[in-house]
RNA sequence: GCCUGCAUAGCUCAGUCGGUGAGAGCGCCGCACUCAUAAUGCGGAGGUCCCAAGUUCGAGUCUUGGUGCAGGUACCA
C-alpha cells in the first residue's frame, strides 16, 4: 500500500476501483490491464495532488470457486487464500500496483456490511420472496430461457431441448428472494439522460440504454442450491446472490455502515474500471441497489474491450495466451505497463502480440525515449562535465520546445486526467520526446560544440539545457505509466536535489518551463531501454 | 433468428457538416548526420477506401441490398 498524495485537499477523495477479480483461477492478461489501467489513472491524480484511493480485491463466493475448490481437495476458503497470497497479491505488487486497499468478500468486515445493506433493502420492501419456475437443464445446471430452447424431434418429439446438450430440460421450481429491479428502469434511465457520460464508452452507453428501455425484470438476489457465499441474514437457507455480494465491495471496502467519516471521505466511487463483460452488473444492477438504499450513485462506469491474443478473445474462460510475467521477465514492468495502454484505445478491443510489443518497445522506448536520455545525458558529460548549463540564448527554436511542452502537458493531462483516454495522454507525451530529438538534428550542438567562442558555448548550453529541462517534464508524465524508468530517468538528471521526490512532481506545474535548475549533476547511466534482440518464442 | 457496431496502405489505425491529387505511426527503400542504445533527422515508394446498385455537379463520407467479422439477446462470474 503506497501513501496517497501529500497534496490534501479537503472534501472527498477521487476513489477508484478495478473489479473485484474472481479467484476461480490465477490472474491472466486481462485482469493486470484493467488493474494497470486503475493504477496509472490513479497515481496520475495523486499527481495532480488530488486525496486519492484505489481499490481493488478478490470476489470469492460463488458455485464456480466451490466447485474447483472441491475438485481440488480443499476447503473453498483455503483455496481462495491460497491464490490470493500466492498469486494474485504478488502479481499486483510484482505490477507496481499501488492500490491503498485490498478487499476480499470472505472478509468479516465485507460479509457483516452485505448482511446489513441486504437487511436494510429488505425492510425498506425492496426484496420479496418469490418463486422461480422454469425449464432447467441438468446438463448446465442452470436455468433455460424459453427462448433459447429447441424444439425436441425423434423420440424427443413435443419436448423442448438444452441447445448445449440437446436432452430435454426439466421445469423446476425453487424459492428466491428478489430484488425490486424492475421499479428502477426509468430512473435508471433518467440518470443515464441527465448523465451523458456515467458509462463509457459511447457504445458501452447504448447498449445498457438499449437494454434497460426493454424493461427490466426483478433480479432474484439469493441461492439455496450451495451454501459459499454470505447467508440472506433472515433466511439461513439461503445465501446472497454472489453479483449483489460482490458489487457492495465498493461500498464496505470504504467503510460502509461502519465508519461513516471514512465513508463519506471516499464514497461513492469516481471511476468504476471494469471489463466490458461485467458492464451490465455495474451500469444497471449496481445503481439500482444504490438507488434502493439511498446512496449516491458513481461517477462513471469506464469499460475496457477485449484483449485479443493471436486473434482469439481473452477470457476468464479462455486462458490462451501469454502470461504477465512471461512479458515482464523480457520486455520489463514499465515496457508491459506502457505497452498496454499505449496500443489499446481505452474501451475498445485491442491485439496483443509479442511482435507488437518488441517492435513498439524497439521504436518508441529504446529508439526514440530511451535513446533521447541518453544523447543528452553523454553530451551534458563530454561538453559541461556533466553539469547542466545555464540557458542564455534562448532563441524561435527554444521557444517552439517551450510551446511544444506547454501543450503536451496540456493535452495529456486532459485525456489522461479527465477523459480516461490513456493512448491519447500518451500520444501527446511521446509526440513531445519526438519533437525534441528532432530540435536536437536541427541543432547539432556537436557541431555547436566545435567552436570555443563564448557565443558558441552559450548556445551549446542553450541546446542542451532546453534538452534536460525537456526530459524532466517527460519523466513527471511519465512516471505513472512507468515508475521505475522514469525514476531512473530523475536521477540522471540529478533533478531530486532541487526539485524534490518524482512522485511528488505535479502535473500541472510539469509544463512550466525552468524548473530544473542549471547546476543540476547530470549523470549518464545505464540505458532505459536496453535494445532487446533476441526473439525469445513465447 | 433478432438487435447493434465495424470492414481505409504489408501491420495497427485516424478520417469531423459529402467537395482541391485519401492521412498517421510502424515496417520497407534512399539521403543527411555522428552527440547517442548501428540510435536521430529528412525524403520516397506503397491503397479497386469489402462488393453491387442508387442519390448528387461531386461519396471513403448519405440510401438500399449483399458478403465477412465482432458484440448483445439478463441472474456462471
């Protein structure tokens, strides 16, 4: 857990979460996306000297954690504990994931409050007890929907048939309790209109409008069949319906009915990050709930797409693909961290591939980036002795480097800060390190550096201080992507002494041309981004 | 089946209200340069804008049909 930002301001904090992944398996892909996505959003406002906090967790009732638990010989709490310490918490930390909190829903601080908040609803009338009646195929243990049954042909004929297994299904009756969903349609809707941008992107938007403007049906909240999950507090039989459990961790996690300072300090959340498979929980079942006890609703719901490995879909189901830490043990956690949400537009699917990622690495971090740093920090070393020189003949090309930073910094913290829009916030920032190599071509301060008049030193210093001062603005907006390089990066500079800690480096003040000062020991150290020519098979 | 969205250079994608020869990055080819991680800068080649018909003086951009792909069609999470 890393400190939030020292910068408090009073009020609430700007309070982010991921999902609440389900521990039915090891972490893939999928999950560091949205979780990288919710910590580089995060560290940006801590950045802005916001009061931040980010959280995220493990969903761990349910029939699918207590069947493989089963399958595996052990009890499903041990199997939960299991791979949250050994695998999902060391991946975060191994991620530089700075979340302030890790929830868990088999945790007596979550399960007391999703007892209260259920009993709550249940007094304010907002869950009856009712029958559901339907077909049911043994075959998916699950409930049919008349629609998608077929018609039986053979010694089937007159029965209706599984689609997935083609045996007839059973009609079955089993007692619920159900949540009163279908009295939040227009409010719902109502929130929706009077709030363009709670759901994100725009055709995550439709297709949640599309769907509640058919009506919505009451959603049974319990299950009698297992028993893993919070027991419905005045109905033993029964335990909470694992989606109502698991959508409340935004709200116990933060102290929900037990401390309602900190609550009132955090919720509700700004951003929920979320998968676009798990949109409808959040865009409808989770503001519903809110709605019926009286709570504020969220900011936004921002959904990711599909992360596409060699063209096929990464699912929790699908686990084909590469592992993070197959990608960081090559590429690095900055270049993994970096690569993700600079190759994606945020919210829509996206390819994953090895060769993408090396040649994007090669191109943008190794060529343009890591070599920019580089160049700079040798000629500061062979020109100055390594100690940056004052800038006095700023001049029309010093200028459109000041203007060029000016509006990255702008742009940047606009996409990234504001519209979530990590590969845009990237896009303005890398545009800028471009600009830069290119001023140094034009400038040839190795050229510059051959002639031993004073107004030759002086622009030789010019040069090469706009260059520095230009890299100090790149590794504060960068540093939420990639902290370590970027922390390298500061350290060349040698910017700390005068300037301070890089994570305390705000983003607004990142554009104001001066900062590093002039007598700051710049040092050339070893390569960001090392050139990696091997083509490990992955 | 029904609903929605998408199909633009080798690859990944941008193309606003329809209008001068269709764009970017990467890759490829050439030139310049040598401070730097054989890096950087400049220039070039490369496209029947999925197909067909239609509206229009004019369509990648609108309409209809077709083909292909993706997603949704509620209580596994």
């Amino acid at each position: 857990m890393v400190a939030t930002g020292s910068g408090t301001k009073s009020g609430k904090a700007f309070y982010v979460t991921t999902p609440i992944y389900y521990v039915n398996d090891a972490p893939h892909l999928g999950h560091a996306y949205t979780t990288v996505a919710g910590d580089v959003l995060t560290r940006w406002h801590r950045q802005r000297g916001e009061r931040v906090w980010f959280l995220t967790g493990t969903d761990e009732h349910g029939q699918k954690v207590l069947r493989t638990a089963e399958s595996k010989g052990v009890s499903p709490q041990e199997w939960c504990d299991k791979l949250v310490e050994e695998a999902w918490k060391p991946l975060w930390q191994h991620l530089e994931i700075a979340n302030d909190d890790f929830i868990r829903t088999t945790e007596k601080r979550h399960t007391d409050r999703v007892r209260e908040f259920v009993q709550d609803l249940y007094d304010k009338g907002e869950i009856y007890k009712g029958g559901y009646e339907g077909p049911y195929c043994v075959g998916c243990e699950e409930y049919k929907l008349p629609g998608e049954l077929l018609e039986g042909t053979g010694e089937n004929a007159g029965k209706q048939l599984c689609p997935i297994h083609k045996r007839p299904v059973e009609i079955l009756k089993e007692e619920n309790y159900f949540f009163r969903l279908s009295e939040y349609a227009d409010k719902l809707l109502a929130h929706y209109e009077a709030n363009p941008g709670f759901i994100q992107p725009e055709s995550a938007r439709n297709e949640v409008l599309s769907f509640v403007r058919q009506g919505l049906q009451d959603l049974s909240i319990s299950r009698s069949t297992f028993d893993w999950g919070v027991p419905v507090p005045w109905d033993d039989e029964h335990v909470i319906y694992v989606w109502v459990d698991a959508l409340l961790n935004y709200a116990t996690a933060v102290g929900y009915n037990q401390n309602q300072e900190t609550f009132d300090a955090s919720f509700p959340a700004d951003v929920h990050l979320i998968g676009k498979d798990i949109l409808r929980f959040h865009a409808v079942i989770w503001p519903a709930l809110l709605m019926a006890n009286g709570l504020p609703l969220p900011g936004r719901i921002v959904a990711n797409g599909w992360l596409l490995v060699g063209g096929e879909k990464m699912s929790k189901s699908n686990l084909t693909g590469i592992s993070p830490r197959q990608i960081t043990s090559h590429f690095g956690v900055d270049a993994f961290r970096w690569y993700l949400l600079r190759a994606i537009a945020y919210g829509q699917d996206g390819s994953f591939s090895w060769e993408d990622l090396a040649a994007r690495y090669t191109s943008e971090l190794a060529n343009d980036y890591g070599n920019l740093a580089s160049r700079v920090a040798a000629m500061v070393g062979k020109y100055f002795d390594g100690v940056l020189p004052e800038a006095s003949a700023d001049g029309d090309a010093e200028q459109a480097v000041h203007e060029g930073l000016a509006k990255a910094v702008a742009e940047a913290d606009r996409k990234i800060g504001d519209d979530v829009e990590f590969q845009a916030g990237l896009q303005a920032i890398f545009d800028f390190v471009k600009q830069v190599n290119g001023y140094i071509s034009e400038q040839e301060p190795w050229k510059v550096a051959k002639d031993d008049s004073p107004e030759a030193r002086a622009r030789l210093a010019t040069i090469l201080y706009t260059a520095a001062e230009s890299l100090r603005a790149v590794a504060v907006l960068l540093h939420p992507f990639m902290p370590a390089s970027s922390q390298k990066l500061w350290e060349s500079l040698g910017a700390e002494p005068a300037l301070g800690p890089l994570a305390d480096q705000r983003v607004q003040e990142a554009g104001e041309w001066g900062r590093l000062p002039a007598g700051s020991t710049v040092t050339k150290g070893a390569a960001l981004f090392p050139r990696l020519e091997e083509q490990p098979g992955a």
